[in-house]
C-alpha cells in the first residue's frame, strides 16, 4: 500500500515538473506570441507527448496473440 502511494506522489510530482518546464519551453519557443499563448503552446506540447508516450506504453503491454 506503501509503495502505491508513493509511485502517485511520484507520478504527481514528476507532472507537475514537466508543466512547469513546458511552460517554460513555450514561452522560449512561441517568443513572438502574447503570453497566454505562450503558455498554452507549451503545456499543448506537453499533453501531446504525455497522450503519445502513454498510449505507446500501453500498447506495447497488451499481450500479443
């Protein structure tokens, strides 16, 4: 039950990081854009990777016939 939690807290943690530095990516990236769109661009980015890294995961677990 520990270890659970603990893995959420990490889990946690480790996305609250990657919002942080994709937002902070965006505002590098998108410098020619107000603010806002600064941001958004980054976090966009960040969802993306997470949705393909996170399928591909799970993907490559299903069990193959």
């Amino acid at each position: 039950m520990i270890k659970s939690i603990i893995y959420v807290l990490v889990g946690i943690l480790t996305a609250l990081i990657g919002w942080i530095v994709s937002g902070t990516l965006g505002v590098i990236l998108y410098s020619g854009n107000d603010m806002d769109i600064q941001v958004i661009g980054g976090w966009a980015m960040y969802l993306c990777i997470v949705i393909v890294v996170c399928t591909g995961l799970m993907l490559s677990k299903t069990k193959k016939d």
